[in-house]
C-alpha cells in the first residue's frame, strides 16, 4: 500500500518529481545552466539600460531644478526692484 509521488494518503509529495517545462525538457543539467545565464545576461542589460535612464532624468531634474531657481531669483529682484521704486515714488 505505497502512496505514488504528489498523492496525498499521509505521504509527503516529492518537490523534485514536479513537470518540466516545455523550455527545459530534454536539456542537460549544463545546458539548462547556460539558458540561465543568457536570460540573466539580458536581463542585466536590461537592467543597465534603465539606470541610464533613470541617471539621465536625474540630471535632468537637475538641471530643471537649477534653471527654476534662476528664474525665481530674477522673480524676486525685479519684485523688489518693484517695491523699492513704489516706496520711493518712482511710478
């Protein structure tokens, strides 16, 4: 009375006797390691190209957030170029 792997019946399912995969079947424990490593090496490059932009918009952050600052700097002088000619009744 043995209980056949995956069957419940008080007997734990074996994890190693699971279906394989379409992408792997048929493949040597060396050739499953190679597809592993060509997916990771894709996704690495993937990985550096979303660094690149995402340093790039940095910089363009920085970029926005340098000029904004110029513009509220001539922002503020001419409103205080405003008010010290009011005071001094200039208009």
């Amino acid at each position: 009375m043995a209980a056949g792997a995956g069957t419940s019946g008080g007997v734990a399912a074996n994890p190693w006797l699971v279906n394989e995969s379409e992408e792997t079947q048929g493949l040597t424990f060396g050739e499953i390691k190679q597809q592993q490593q060509r997916i990771i090496e894709v996704q690495d490059a993937g990985l550096d190209a979303l660094a690149a932009v995402i340093n790039r918009q940095k910089i363009m952050g920085r970029e926005i957030g340098n000029e904004l600052d110029e513009q509220n700097g001539g922002t503020r002088d001419t409103i205080l170029l405003g008010r010290s000619s009011v005071n001094r009744g200039d208009n």
